[in-house]
C-alpha cells in the first residue's frame, strides 16, 4: 500500500536526520535536516489523509446552479443526514434509541466534518473522525472504530433498497425495523430534504482497506424511502417477558429466549453480551426494547426486540433457595 511505503520512507527520514544530528554540526547539514523534517511533515499528513475515511458528495438538481448551492439546501441535507448517520450508529452499537439523546462520545464517534468543496456541479468531501478517543462512558465504544463505517453503509444500503423497482414497503420496513424507531424519523427527515429541495446526491464512501460503497439519493429514491417510512407508524416500548435462555451468539450478539408462547429473538446490548453465558439454559425474566412498526395501509404490526436487562426469573431464584 502507498501508506505502508510512506512509513518506510518516514522512518528512513528520521534516520537521516539522527544520523545528521550526530555526526555533523555545519550550517549546510542543519539546512538539510530542515528540509528532510520538512518532507516527513509533508509525508506524515498524507499518511493521515489517506488514511482517513472519506464520503464523497456530489449533488445536482433545482438548489444547484453555476458549481454553488443553496446555503438552506445544503445544511438541511448536511445536518439530516449527520443525525441519520449517529441514530443508525446508536441502533447498531445496542443502545436505546429513543428516550435519550445520543450520548455524546457515541456522537463525537460517527461525527462527519465538512472537509472541502469543489466545483462538478456542487461537490463536498466530508471526513470521519481522526480517531475515537478513550470513551470510558459508553463501555465498549473503545472498539467501535468501524461504527461510522457500518452506519454509513447501512444508510446507503437503504437508500439503494429504495431505488428498486418493487412497489412494496417489506423489504425497506424489515431492513430499517431493527434500527429503531428513531432511526425510522430521521431517515424520514433526510428523504423529506432531498424530495422537497428537488436535489440529487451521488454519495461514495471510502473507507480504509475496504471497498468504495456509493449510492444515488435522488428525488425520486428519497421520495420513495419517505413515502414506505411515513405510510408505517413506528414506536418503542419495555417488554418484560419469563421463558428459558435458547440459543446464545457472541459473534451475532443475539439470543433465542423459549415461552410458552414461542420463541423471541432478539439483539443483545453490548453491555449484557458478557453476562449471556451465566445465564444459559436458565429461567430468566428478560427486558427487552421493542420496536413496532404498524401499516397505516394494512394495519399489520413487525416488531424487532432488544435485550436490555437479564436476570433469573422467580422460579428460578425460588428454585436455586429450596435446592439450598
């Protein structure tokens, strides 16, 4: 890779200038140093940069004219799109979508900053995140480098569901259900944007050692995503529900619990993914965050569960003082 070799050029520079340093002490060689730490800067930032995830913006349509855009258009698309992007973030790190804002270091990590601007009707590079500082608040956000990545890709995922040719909500309902009910509003609001500005939005995302992933939000795409998301109404609630703990996934983070009325399946909180194990086989009584999605047209219920609070149910607690 070029940044691998910009390394090895970096690290050969530093030995120049070490070597340099000891050895010579003239006004010539201490130009010289300045040049090579010169290079190495230069070199160093464009290690940065390519090293860095990108998402590429070109947008055209009725808010775009002479390689300029609409200063209303553009920061409504931009500030939709950026809560999309943290809402989908949220959902898929395991944390409750709707009664709370978004913490902020879940935030600062699926942050996007506008870069630069360049001329091709209007185009835009907005930037990820250097990195992700130590988030000691939120437990295991210390390892979600890739939760931008996956967000983004979700969201492109979604808008290229939309750009099918299939008249029906299924496909989009069931792709967008696990991701929360808020999740559901702000992929309406950033579809609202694009539809009623008239814009079109090539998107490509470069992530590092990964491949490019692109999508074309336009007016018609985003006024069909709008359309399936406002013709199901979608709310969350705690269900509180006692069966036996199934099937276990570390990897999948999910679990089957086993009633007397089925089976749930649901996601797991990254916070709970390590407790799973003490509880398998066992009677518990499990909370789960539900997502329901209603047809306005149909009036058919999808739910989605999330497990976020485990712990042995009576009669297992009973169970475990009588055997005492």
């Amino acid at each position: 890779m070029a940044s691998d070799r910009a390394r090895e050029i970096v690290a050969e520079i530093n030995d120049a200038i070490m070597d340099s340093a000891g050895l010579y002490g003239s006004f010539g060689f201490a130009l010289a140093s300045d040049g090579l730490a010169q290079i190495r800067e230069d070199l160093m930032q464009d290690i940065a940069d390519a090293e860095q995830a990108t998402l590429e913006l070109h947008l055209d349509g009725s808010p775009v004219a002479d390689n300029s855009i609409r200063i209303d258009a553009l920061s409504r698309f931009l500030l939709s799109l950026q809560e999309c992007v943290s809402s989908v973030g949220q959902a898929l790190f395991g944390k409750i979508t709707t009664r709370a804002a978004i913490p902020g270091p879940l935030r600062d990590a699926t942050s996007l900053r506008l870069s630069s601007t360049f001329p091709g009707s209007f185009g835009a590079i907005l930037k990820a995140p250097l990195r992700v500082d130590d988030q000691a608040e939120i437990p295991g956000l210390e390892g979600a480098g890739d939760l931008l990545d996956q967000s983004l890709r979700s969201i492109l995922g979604l808008i290229d569901l939309a750009g099918r040719d299939d008249p029906n909500d299924e496909p989009i309902v069931d792709a967008v259900l696990p991701l929360g009910a808020r999740t559901f509003k702000h992929l309406s609001d950033v579809s609202r944007v694009v539809a009623d500005t008239g814009m079109s939005v090539s998107m490509k995302w470069h992530y590092p050692n990964a491949e490019i992933r692109q999508a074309i939000f336009s007016k018609p795409v985003a006024a069909r995503l709008g359309d399936a998301l406002l013709r199901n109404l979608a709310s969350e609630a705690l269900e509180v529900i006692d069966g036996r703990l199934g099937t276990v996934s570390d990897i999948r983070n999910r679990i089957e619990l086993e009633t007397s009325g089925g089976v749930v399946s649901a996601s797991v909180i990254e916070e709970l993914v390590p407790r799973l194990a003490e509880f398998y086989t066992h009677r518990v009584s499990a909370t789960f965050e539900v997502t329901i999605v209603r047809s306005l047209v149909s009036g058919l219920e999808r739910k989605s569960y999330r497990l976020v609070e485990l712990r042995p149910s009576l009669d297992e607690e009973t169970g475990n003082e009588q055997h005492a």
